[in-house]
C-alpha cells in the first residue's frame, strides 16, 4: 500500500524545480523516507524535498571547480539572454537588454531584436545575435577572450561593447573592488587588446547606453588615461548634445539655427543634426506671425547652411529611419538637391533602415526623392515595398498619396516604370479605397492623377467614381493643378457614363471659369479639352471658348498693337495643339471659332517651321482638322515639310 501510494505521488516529485538528472537515486532515498508509515500528501512533500537537495548536491559534487570559479568571479545575478519569443515585462526586458542597444531612438521605440543590429545583411545579422547570446552565457573572463579571439571579425558594436562591459563586471568583486592581479592578465592579453582597438573604431556608433558601458569599463580597469578621458568626453559630448536638442526645437527663426551650427557643429550628432535641417526647412517655407520671412536662395548660399548639410552627408551613415525622412523632407522643401552624393547617402541609409519604418517615414522619403529628381535603385525599391505592404493597413491618407504620387513620377520617366512596384501599389490602392471618405478633395485629385499615370487595374468599376465625387464636393479649394489634373485622369480611366456624371461637370464647369481668368494653365486647359473628347462630353455654351481660348491664346481681335501691329501667339507645345484639335473633333455639335482656328493654323506653321512638329502630331492634326472646323489644306499646306 505504501509503495502504491509512493508509486503515484513519484512523478511529482521528480518534476520538482532544481532537478538535473539522478532520477534512480532520487527514487531510492525516497523510498528510504517514506518506509516510516507516513501519509501520502507528506510523502509527497519529502520526496521533493529530498529530490532538489540531492540535485543541488549532485551538480556541486560533480562540478566543484566550476561552483567554485562561478563564486570567486561572480559579481552580480547572470543576466538573461535576449529571448527571440520578445519579453513580457518591462523589468524583463531591462534585465534582458544587449548592453549598448538601449538608447532611446528619436521616437521611443521600444526594443525589437531585430532593429538590435540594424543595418547589417540577414547573414551578418544572424551571427551578430548568436555572438550576443554567447557573450550573455559567459560567467567568465576565458570564455570571453576565446570569442573575443575567434569571431572578433564578425561583431558588430554592440558586441564589442557587450564583450567589454563583461569583461569588467567578471574581473569585479562582490564588493565593487577590482581583482587587480587577475585584470593585470587580462589588459594584456592581445585578444583584449584587439578588443579595445575594436570599440575604439566603432565608438561612434554608439548610443547613450554603450557609451555608458564603455566609460565604466576603462575607468574600472583602470586603462591608460587617454582611453579614460576619451571615453568619458564623448558621454560629456551627449550630455551637451542633449541641451543642443532643446535649443534647435526651441529656435523660431532660421538665423538662431545657424548661429547654433556655426558655434557648436563639432557637438552636433545624427539626431541635431536631422533636427536642424528640417527645423531650417519649416521656418524658411513656411508663412508664421512674427517670424521674418527668409530668402531661401540667400540660405542656400550660405556658409552655415552649406556647412550644415555636410554634416547631414557626415552623420547619414548612422542616421535611423525617420532622422534620414526628415533630411531628405527638408531637401525636398528647400529645392535643394546639393552633392548628389549626399542625396545618394540619404537613400542607401534608408534602403537599409526602412525595415524598421513606419508609414509617414516611407512615404516620406520616397516623396522627397521623387521631387528632387532622384532615381532610387531596386534595393531601395524592394525594401520600401516590403515594409509598405506589411505596414499597409498603417497608411493615413497623406501617406498613400504621397507615396503613390512618387511612384507614378518615376513610372513616367523610367521605362517599364519603377521596379518592385506592382503589389504596394495595389495594396495601397485597396487601402485608400476603403478609407476615401478620409480623403480631402485634393487628395483624392492627386490620387487620381497617380492612377491613371500608374495605368492601374482598379479592383472595383465605381472606384473612380468615388473618387471623382470625393473631389467635386468642394472644386474652389483644388488649386489649378490638381483641378486639371483630376479632369485629365478620368479622361484615361473613365468611361462616358463618368463623363456626363454630376461631378464631372462641376470640375469642367469649374476649370472653364479658372481659364476665363488665366488661372489655369495651357498644358492643363490642354488636358481638360483632351478629356472632354475622350469621353465624349460636350461642353455647356462658353466652356470650350474659354478652354480653347485659354490653350490657344487671345483671338486676332485681341492681338492688336500700337500702330495695327500684330503681337505673335505664346509658343505652344506640339501635344497642347493636338490635344486642342483632336479633343474638339470628338465633340458633338463643337467646332473651334474663327479666332481660334486662325490660332491653331498659325501655331502649326510655327512649330513646323521650328522643327518641332513630329511626324506623330502631324499625322494627328490630318486626320482631325476637319472634324474640329479646320480646313484640311490650310492644315495640309501649315504641316508642309512636317
């Protein structure tokens, strides 16, 4: 019976905290316990009683040299590894953190293991956090030293300063004294020594927490004094680097930032430097009460801002993700594309740092590139699009646009459009579809302006409809360009039936009151009329006028100088005058008026005589001159020679 009882309560008692192996001598003791007569429940409370003594007491039987080093070295509780499952608490996660990649980032971001290594490939990553998680697990110096001697080339810096930080902390007693005599050994092993030389050269990259580490571990080893007060300026430098921070985000006017570069640029990190730029930007382009208005070609010139925008290609290589978004924001409202390596810095940082981006900061940075003329490379390209489409449910309605706008500018200029497009951009698209109702009017031009240059599959026939609508519902506040451009991008994806829609006719009724006062442009009263003859849509009475008189330029009537002079016509482009006569043969029941039919003739001669008329245009203008009011030999003999 008593073995019975045994027998069930066993399992329990072997799979009690503290056992290692042993399970027969474990079994044997508890049988000599329970031999006395006692109770089931206090069997089983002796037998796991008696199987974590004889545990404990068989691991320090068996290892008595290692119990022995492990208390004359250690000075503190082993710290955890960095768990690859993430952390549950904030104490753990504290307890568990890579010595030196705990600086908080300009935003707060809490710890990701794998923004812990950021910027080195997947490979070089991989091993960096296996060499993290070998440094954790020493208890000693040797262990240390013997990665230190075998995988230097392959650390990062925050392995080196892990490495040294532990170092330190064995060669500490409980007490807080150095074991001087032991550290006598260590500071003159080659492999320490390769060490320091190593963290040397990586101290810049460095946050607030490894320099920390690395100030704490010369002082306590007592190292020369150079590496000591090297070490303990550059926690001095963050320190001022800080109060810096507050002065630039303090500053209301461009002068107060560049005084602060000129007097302190040797103090200036990554994050005042970004900081700086993008203050500069916002204060010059931006209209505020009391704030002196700056002439943005005088600040270009200037020495300061020069010298500022070094220290942005300097810092570039360190910068994270949404420091190198606000630089190239600042470039790109400020017009300046500077050194192309400097734009070319900025872009291979983010390519590496957008893995840990967020929405605003993508979008961000392809805009930026896109205004300033600059051709990402499909690395760039395909990280953006990976972290785009992961992140899409995360996109505000300004990210979308400005996003999808950058894409549509290099898919006009480069052939094939840019690489690694496809799938961000319909999942962007499937994204601002179900959240349009966010959208203002003129961001609902610009996104439609970006689809139709993108020539995308929408994946609902009313989408362009909704987004039409979305954009009529207040005409007054789209400024001339989004106005036309709207009207231009039904013209290439709607349909006839989005043409005569309500919303069609409000846009068009709206742009021919705009170019009735010249406040639209040629190009764009070009793409207005081209949209009316692709969806066949006729104008109300004095909309084309104003449209053709507009694109076309003032009526003879109204070219009369001193004296009975003639002023000649503005030039116009090959593809303005096209999209005239081709969009008005279209119409039904509209042909060009005298005035404008003299116009158009004479624009043709023009540009022909000019040799500006490809063969195309020509061909184009044949086949339509009829159907617009012209006659076909006035047209034929104005594109002789074309």
């Amino acid at each position: 019976r008593r073995l019975a009882l045994f027998k069930e309560c066993r399992p329990r008692a072997l799979n009690t905290p503290g056992r290692t192996d042993g399970g027969d001598a474990n079994t044997a003791r508890s049988t000599r316990v329970t031999s006395g007569g006692m109770s089931a429940a206090v069997t089983q409370r002796a037998g796991a009683l008696v199987s974590r003594a004889w545990a404990t007491s068989g691991s320090r039987a068996r290892h008595p040299q290692k119990q022995s080093a492990a208390a004359a070295s250690s000075v503190e509780r082993r710290r955890p590894g960095l768990r690859r499952a993430g952390l549950t608490t904030t104490r753990a996660r504290a307890r568990a953190m890579p010595v030196g990649a705990l600086a908080p980032e300009e935003e707060g971001n809490k710890l990701d293991e794998a923004a812990v290594f950021t910027g080195a490939s997947r490979g070089d990553k991989a091993k960096q956090l296996e060499i993290q998680d070998l440094i954790l697990a020493c208890e000693t110096v040797s262990p240390i030293l013997e990665i230190v001697g075998s995988k230097l080339d392959g650390f990062s810096h925050i392995n080196g300063v892990t490495a040294l930080y532990r170092i330190a902390r064995s060669l500490t007693s409980r007490g807080g004294r150095l074991r001087r005599k032991e550290a006598s050994f260590v500071v003159e092993d080659r492999r320490f020594l390769a060490l320091v030389d190593f963290v040397e050269a990586h101290s810049a990259k460095l946050d607030r927490v490894g320099l920390e580490n690395r100030k704490w571990a010369y002082h306590k080893l007592m190292l020369p004094s150079e590496y000591r007060s090297r070490a303990a300026h550059a926690v001095r430098q963050l320190d001022r680097a800080k109060d810096l921070q507050g002065d630039l985000l303090d500053a209301i006017d461009v002068e107060t930032i560049l005084v602060l570069v000129e007097d302190a640029a040797e103090i200036f990190n990554k994050v005042n430097v970004s900081t700086a730029v993008h203050r500069v930007a916002r204060l010059a382009t931006t209209k505020m009460n009391g704030v002196v208005p700056v002439d943005v070609q005088s600040l270009k010139n200037d020495a300061r801002f020069r010298k500022l925008m070094e220290l942005v290609e300097t810092m570039a290589p360190e910068m994270a993700v949404v420091s190198v978004a606000n630089a190239l924001w600042a470039m790109a409202r400020l017009q300046w594309a500077g050194p192309e390596s400097t734009v070319d810095a900025l872009a291979r940082r983010a390519a590496r740092e957008c893995v840990t981006g967020e929405p605003r900061h993508l979008s961000t940075v392809m805009w930026a590139l896109a205004v300033l003329g600059h051709e990402p490379r499909s690395k760039l390209l395909a990280a953006v699009g990976d972290r785009a489409v992961q992140k899409a449910d995360g996109f505000k309605a300004p990210d979308i646009v400005n996003m999808l706008w950058a894409y549509a500018r290099w898919h006009r200029t480069a052939a094939g459009g840019a690489p690694c497009s496809v799938s961000t951009v319909d999942a962007l698209c499937a994204v601002a579809l179900r959240e349009l109702h966010t959208f203002t009017p003129y961001q609902c031009a610009n996104l439609a302006w970006s689809l139709a240059m993108l020539e995308v599959t929408l994946p609902n026939p009313r989408a362009l409809g909704m987004i039409l609508d979305r954009a009529a519902q207040e005409p007054g506040k789209l400024d001339p360009t989004a106005l036309t451009h709207t009207l231009w991008a039904i013209g290439v994806k709607g349909t006839e039936m989005d043409g005569n829609s309500g919303a069609f006719q409000t846009l068009l009724a709206e742009a021919a009151r705009r170019a009735s006062t010249k406040k639209i442009g040629r190009t764009g009263a070009a793409g207005v009329v081209w949209a009316c003859g692709r969806l066949r849509v006729t104008p109300r009475p004095g909309e084309s006028d104003a449209l053709l008189g507009r694109l076309l330029g003032e009526g003879v009537a109204e070219r009369g100088g001193k004296g009975g002079t003639t002023r000649p016509l503005k030039p116009l482009e090959s593809q303005a005058l096209v999209h005239a006569v081709w969009g008005v043969s279209q119409m039904d029941g509209v042909t060009m008026s005298e005035p404008h039919r003299a116009a158009a003739l004479e624009h043709a001669t023009r540009l022909t005589g000019e040799g500006k008329m490809p063969k195309a245009h020509a061909e184009a203008l044949r086949q339509s001159a009829a159907g617009a009011g012209l006659d076909p030999r006035q047209m034929e003999a104005a594109l002789a020679g074309a």
